[in-house]
C-alpha cells in the first residue's frame, strides 16, 4: 500500500494577509494543527485556515 503523505493546514492572517503553516500537536496518534496565537507581522490574532480565506474574504 502506497503512502500518502499528510498536508499542513494552513492559515492566512486577516489583517495583513500573510500565510502560515499550522503548529501540529498530536494527540492520541492523531495530528493537529493550529495557527499562530497572533501574527508575528502585525500583531493580529484573528486567522483563518487557507481553504475558507476566498469565503471569509468576500464577507
């Protein structure tokens, strides 16, 4: 059987746009990611993963 390997999810910073690939934690042989607790360019806390950043943008 072939292995696929994982993706990093990633999350964009909603103030200034900048990407970020999410800090994984695991727990119980289960990945986690999560994005920074606030943006090391301007500062902003609020992110949003990759995939949803077109919707939550077009709000």
């Amino acid at each position: 059987m072939a292995h696929a390997p994982e993706q990093v999810e990633q999350y964009v910073c909603l103030n200034c746009q900048v990407t970020y690939a999410g800090s994984v934690t695991s727990e119980d042989g289960q990945r986690h990611f999560h994005p920074p607790d606030d943006c090391p360019v301007c500062g902003d806390p609020e992110f949003v993963e990759l995939d949803a950043y077109v919707h939550r943008a077009l709000d």
